[in-house]
C-alpha cells in the first residue's frame, strides 16, 4: 500500500537514503501518520537476489561511482549498509558522550563532549534494540555459540578478561517479528538470504510501505537540495534511473547517505546565503571524519575451529573499551569474534607467497578476532571535492583523506598483544594482526552533533544549526566514535529525532 506523491506537494519530509538511519526515520514518520517520500540512489533489491558469494554480492550492492580513498562497505541499495553488515550492536559508555571531558584535550584532535548523554538516548536505545531484535535483550535469547565464540571465550579466560557474551547481535536466534532465527550460513556481509539479520531493507522499508504515508523512490540520485529566501529547504533535485531530473518539494529533509554523500550532497548545495556549503557556516562539514581503529588478529589453532560457519560476528567481549589511561593512551576498544570467508580472510592477512599460503592451507584451523577501537575526530581528517573530475551526476568526486592519531597506534599496539595473547594463549601459533582492515566500514563525524553551531553542524537532535528544516540522520551526526559499532546508535538517533520531528510539527513548527 504504498503512496505516489506528486512533485508539487509540499507537506512531505523527503528523505535521503534508506539505510540504518533514513530507513528508520522514514518508517517511524509513516508509522506516525506523517507522509514521507523516500529517495534512494541504488536498486531495490529483495532477499531472493541474495546469493552466498561475496564477489557476486558486492557488485550488486557497493557504491562503484567514482571516488579517490573512499572507505569500504557503503552500499547503494536499498537498506543501505544495513543490508552488509555484522549485526554488532554494543551500546556507547555514559563517559563515551563525554570524551573531552573525560580524556581532555589531546593533541592534533578535535575532541567534543556530545550534547546529549547516555541516560538520554537509554530509552531510544531500548527502543532501537527491541526494534532491531537484538540478542539478549528484551525477552530475546542470546545468539548461538559459535565456534569462534566459544575460541573468544575460552582466551579470554586465559587473559583474565570477565565481561564476554554472545549476546548483542542484531541477528535473530529464534523467529521474531515476522522474520526466521538464524541458521548459521555465515555469509552475513552478503546480505541474509533469509532475513533473519536486521536490515531497513525487509524491516523499516517494508514496514513502512504498508502504511499509507510513504513512498520510495529507488535509483533517485539526490543532486542538490535547494532553500528559500527563508533559508529553509523547500525541494530537492534528483535524476532518476534515466538520468531524467526531478524536483520535489518538501515540509523538511532528512539526510542520511552515510559520510560521503551526505557531505557531497550540502557540499554541492552551496549557494550566496551559504557559500561554504548548505548548513556549513561552522566550517566543519566534511571534517572530523572518523573511521574506528579496527584490526583483525588471526594464528593457526592445533585443532578445527571453521570460523566461517555461523553468524559473522557471535560475541564481544568488554572488558577493555573501559577508560583506562594507565595504558597508554585514551578511551579504549571492543575485541569481537571474526570470521571471514577465503577472501576476504587472504586479504586480510596482510602477507603472501609461502607465508599465506600456510595460512590459507590451514583455513579451517584459524582463529580469529577483530577489533574495533575509538578514533578521535581530526579536522585533517576531512571528504573533499575535486571540481576538475565529475562522475555521471555532474557532481565533484569526493576524496577521503584520512591518517591514524597516535593515540589510535598506541591503542594498536596494546590490542595488538593482547589479541595475540589470547590466541596463542589457546596454542594458536604464527599470530599476526593487520591494522585499518575494511579500510573505515564505520564512517562517522562529518556533520557533527555539537552544543554551540561554531563547533559543528547539528543540534542535539540531528537538527542543521543553519537550517531549521534540514536534518542529518546518520553516523555524520557523530560527535565522536566511543569504541562500539555504530549502528545501533545511529538507529537510536534516527527514532529520536523522528519522535521530535513530529512533535514540532504538532507545534506548527515545521
């Protein structure tokens, strides 16, 4: 049941992409009677054109237009990167929101305490994990031991690590809401060929579309979104699957294309009122990008272990995201279960020749971890735009420019030790552990949340400090990265900022 909206109707919010954040806020707007049309620049695909082949799978679901540095895993297509991705959902530490006060000020970073807290967003995050059925919460099981779960597990005894679990996966461990339990495929990052992983594709989408107050427009490239004398938005520009352009009026837009094109997107909507780009009069548009420090830690076990069966990623284990300065260095990392199809895993490595082919002999026996640790924002840390190179849309080409902070090292090479410890710990032998792996496949920062408009973007709820009916609804909005993936966040942030989007229309404020 789902609505068509014509170009001139003025009264809908129109959002920007369908993945964990656009996804979300679409269906918690349609769910409150409130008319959204919904443009997406990739296919609309359904769960039957998920295969278990990572190669085929990524042609069909990355983001290929040109781009120089550009991060890995975004995906155009519906659900965004909702639809390749691990299922991993830890909450962020109360200090987490406070890093600059916690930490203080750290050289060559652009440290901000968010302006919103943990007790805060708790109720969102309730919200979100019930929602997204996450394991362990809410009356759900937790997932199932894995292999590589129970491997985890048993080093972290070893290291005398106590905070592990297998809960807090975004992946259903029975049948719920509609959906199957998991049944260990282990192709996770290809997509759930079975739906049991969340994902906006077959969840917030779906759901929405059964309201009578939503619409989506797959293979809709937004251009341009264009504002008033006002310096409110009123429409946005997109080319459809034919390279036809469009305008479409709007109440007030959501933005959420992750990282790159969200950036792109207000970079490519300057004009005289903002000459720095749309919402950009702090500067900071683009800056501040942060990625996480991630590394994968792999050694060959005396026995099988067949961590490619199973859920992508089955456990987390806590104990070191806790604030520990004595360690040297500030803020701290999430050590989670890994395991990857051949590959990726050879990719991963780091090494060749005899070296990997040892490795790769041995598949069936590695062990693995993998790692997710905070990044501090940088402003040299940026997305920018080279005007002399376009793509099929006209638009600039976005280059991610992007270096590791000290700090970051320093915290490598503490979870370097620690994860070929627990590996080795469990008589796994030849431990390696390669930083920067997936090259950023969490992408936050650009367009940050801050308590003054000079020190970012958007308010306390996603809101452009520049523009009253612009909103960002993704991990742009990040203030800082905390040590948890994001996703769960980002979901939490999206139901909030619906719930206030509504409430301000109520208000006649929007």
């Amino acid at each position: 049941m789902s609505r068509q909206y014509a170009l001139n109707d003025s009264s809908v919010v129109v959002v920007v992409g369908s993945g964990a954040g656009g996804g979300t806020v679409s269906n918690e707007l349609a769910q409150k009677g409130i008319d959204v049309v919904c443009l997406e620049a990739g296919k609309h695909l359904s769960i039957g054109d998920f295969v278990n082949d990572p190669g085929v799978m990524d042609a069909k679901l990355g983001w290929h237009d040109p781009r120089k540095g550009a991060p890995l895993w975004l995906c155009k297509t519906v659900g965004g990167t909702s639809v390749r991705w691990a299922g991993i959902t830890p909450r962020f530490q109360a200090h987490e929101f406070r890093s600059l006060s916690t930490y203080g000020a750290m050289d060559d970073t652009t440290l901000l305490d968010w302006p919103l807290t943990l007790e805060e967003l708790a109720p969102y995050y309730d919200r979100a994990e019930d929602k997204m059925g996450v394991s362990g919460t809410h009356g759900i099981p937790p997932s199932a031991e894995t292999n590589a779960y129970k491997l985890l597990k048993a080093g972290a005894r070893n290291m005398g690590y106590r905070e592990y679990t297998s809960k807090r996966t975004a992946i259903n461990p029975v049948a719920r809401d509609g959906r199957p339990g998991c049944r260990q495929i282990g192709f996770c990052f290809s997509g759930c060929a079975i739906g049991a992983k969340w994902s906006t594709l077959y969840t917030e989408v779906a759901k929405a579309q059964q309201t009578d107050h939503f619409e989506l427009r797959p293979e809709s490239m937004v251009i341009k979104i264009k504002h008033g004398d006002d310096g409110k938005v009123k429409s946005v520009i997109y080319a459809d699957r034919d390279g036809n352009i469009h305008e479409q009026q709007a109440r007030a837009v959501c933005v959420a294309g992750n990282v790159v094109e969200t950036t792109r997107l207000l970079h490519n909507s300057a004009s005289s009122q903002f000459p720095q780009g749309l919402a950009n009069s702090s500067g900071h548009l683009g800056r501040n990008y942060m990625r996480h420090m991630t590394f994968a830690t792999f050694a060959i076990m005396p026995g099988e272990v067949n961590f490619h069966r199973g859920t992508r990623q089955s456990g987390l284990l806590f104990d070191e995201q806790y604030h520990k300065p004595e360690r040297g260095f500030a803020g701290g990392y999430l050590i989670e279960t890994a395991g990857t199809d051949p590959y990726l895993t050879a990719a991963s490595l780091g090494t060749w020749g005899k070296s990997l082919a040892d490795y790769m002999d041995n598949y069936n026996r590695l062990g693995a971890t993998w790692v997710t640790g905070e990044d501090p924002p940088q402003s040299s840390n940026r997305i920018t735009f080279d005007d002399s190179e376009k793509d099929q849309y006209g638009l600039p080409v976005p280059e991610i420019e992007y270096e590791f902070h000290p700090n970051s090292m320093a915290m490598f090479e503490h979870g370097k030790k620690q994860c070929e410890g627990l590996l080795t710990s469990l008589g796994g032998r030849r431990p390696v552990s390669t930083l920067g792996v997936g090259g950023g496949c969490h992408n936050m920062g650009v367009a940050r949340m801050s308590d003054k408009p000079a020190d970012g973007v958007t308010n306390r709820w996603g809101q452009a400090h520049d523009v009253d009916n612009l909103f960002v609804t993704d991990g742009s909005l990040f203030t800082t990265s905390a040590a948890a993936n994001p996703t769960l966040t980002i979901v939490a942030l999206a139901i909030r900022q619906a719930d206030h989007i509504a409430e301000r229309m109520v208000r006649n404020e929007l």
